[in-house]
C-alpha cells in the first residue's frame, strides 16, 4: 500500500539531499578510518568550502 501524499515537500528544500549525501559520505569515511584504526589527518568531506589539501585530525587522536 503506498501513502497517498508524494515525497515533492521533501526534495522541495533546497540543498536537502545534497547535505544529507555529503554527511553520509563524511561519516562514512569515519567510520571506515576508525574501524581500520587511523589516527592521522584526513579531508573533511562534509565540507564544500575548504581549500586544496586542507586537512584535520580524526576525531579520536
């Protein structure tokens, strides 16, 4: 049975699934360097605003 109203409200904020993709692959990234037990510096992914080769430290070192 599928709902009757459509998803429009949803994809109809702008930037919605472009910050939800960038989050998802900006945890993921993490979650991938923690389980194989990095501690160096790596590129925010989340961010769109940062410069060539800007770089941090992972939350956990």
């Amino acid at each position: 049975m599928h709902p009757k109203e459509t998803q429009e409200p949803v994809y109809g904020v702008n930037g919605l699934v472009t910050d939800t993709w960038l989050l998802t692959r900006h945890y993921l990234a993490l979650l991938v360097l923690r389980s194989i037990g990095y501690r160096g510096s790596y590129q925010d992914l989340s961010k769109t605003n940062r410069w060539v080769g800007e770089t941090e430290s992972v939350p956990w070192a």
